[in-house]
C-alpha cells in the first residue's frame, strides 16, 4: 500500500511541502489504473476533481484505501466504540469551535495556558514555536475526530495511528510525543469545552442562561 500511495502522490503532481518539481503529473494514468483495480468509475471522476479544485493529497490516497479494503479477506465489519461527550451551545457541539475557527484557535491558547499538564508535555516534546498548532491538532484528535461507529478491518488501525502521528509530527511534535500529548488534552476536555463556552458568552452569543439550556 506505501508504494502505491507514494506512485499515486508522485502522479498527481502535487506537493505537501515547497520542492524542486517531480515532473509533470499523469492523473488520467493514475484513474486509469485504479479503475482496472476495481475503483469505481463515477469515483474516480470524484477524487480526480477534488485533486484539481482542492489540491489536497488526502484525495489521492481514497482509492488506495478503497483497493486496499476491497482486497482484505478479515471480513471487515462496523464497530460500536466510544466517543466524548458533545456538549453544546446554542445546539452547536463545541468541538465544532476547532482549530478552523479564530474561538477554537483562542480556546486551546488558553488551555494550553491554564492545564500545567498540557504544558509541560508540550514543552517536553514540541519545540516553542510549534506548540500552538501541535495543541490544536491534538485537540481535534481527542475530541473532534473520534466516532462511535467505525468499519473495521485488517488496516484500520495502524492506517488512523499512522495518520495521526504523520499529522501531529507535521505540525511540530516528536514521534515519542504524539499520543502523551494528544492523552493529555483528552483528558482535559471539560476544561477545554468550558473555555470555548466561556469564549461564546463573552463574545456576546448568548446570555449565561440561554448558554445553559444549550448544553
């Protein structure tokens, strides 16, 4: 599965970080192929607009992860698990206040200020300027991430543990790190949910009371 995720990337012409030029990209060899493996056609129509418009790698690699299942023989099935509470306000979950909202962004600032144990994991495996953006990683892992119902199979595991680590380690923490840290803000929940609720309140999205009756 790695040399095919990594023949697709090189094939698609993007880039995950600045770099001299690979060559040109050949995504319609690229969908070409993956149809002979079984992709669906109308699929690949999908994945290969998504790579034009959003110009994000994540799409290239959902036909990797397409065949691959499609090949397992562990008889894969759907998984009742466990996910944090989702507290609201206003009816609105508060993960949803993550690191793609300037409240969410606020709201880990001052987690990572208050928690003594977020702050000292993070100063032991982040360097200074990184903690921000690892904190919020580590933030919409613990909280905005999970799901109660997941299709389980052969590879699920090691593929959400080895996405996990390449994104927290991209945003600045050491491999050793990514799951303390990440631990050490799940644990810290409450907290963080009772920051962002207080954020709202003090930005004038509702009153104390009407915060309450949206929990």
């Amino acid at each position: 599965m790695i040399n095919q995720a990594c023949a697709a990337w090189y094939a698609s012409g993007l880039e995950i970080i600045p770099r001299p030029s690979r060559g040109p990209s050949d995504r319609e060899l690229v969908r070409h192929l993956m149809e002979k493996r079984g992709v669906a056609r109308d699929f690949m129509m999908a994945v290969d607009r998504s790579v034009r418009i959003i110009r994000d790698t994540m799409a290239v690699m959902l036909p990797i992860v397409w065949i691959a299942h499609a090949e397992d023989t562990s008889q894969p099935r759907i998984v009742e698990t466990q996910a944090p509470a989702s507290p609201e306000f206003m009816k609105v979950p508060l993960y949803a206040f993550d690191m793609h909202t300037r409240l969410g962004k606020r709201a880990v600032a001052l987690l990572v200020r208050e928690s003594p144990r977020i702050r000292d994991c993070l100063t032991e495996f982040v360097p200074n300027g990184r903690v921000q953006k690892v904190a919020e990683f580590a933030a919409f892992y613990a909280d905005g991430a999970p799901v109660t119902r997941r299709l389980a199979w052969s590879q699920s595991t090691i593929l959400e543990r080895l996405g996990i680590e390449a994104d927290m380690v991209r945003a600045g923490a050491s491999l050793e790190g990514v799951w303390p840290i990440v631990a050490a803000v799940r644990d810290q929940l409450d907290q963080l949910n009772g920051i962002r609720r207080g954020l709202l309140i003090s930005n004038g999205q509702a009153a104390p009371d009407e915060a309450e009756r949206g929990r």
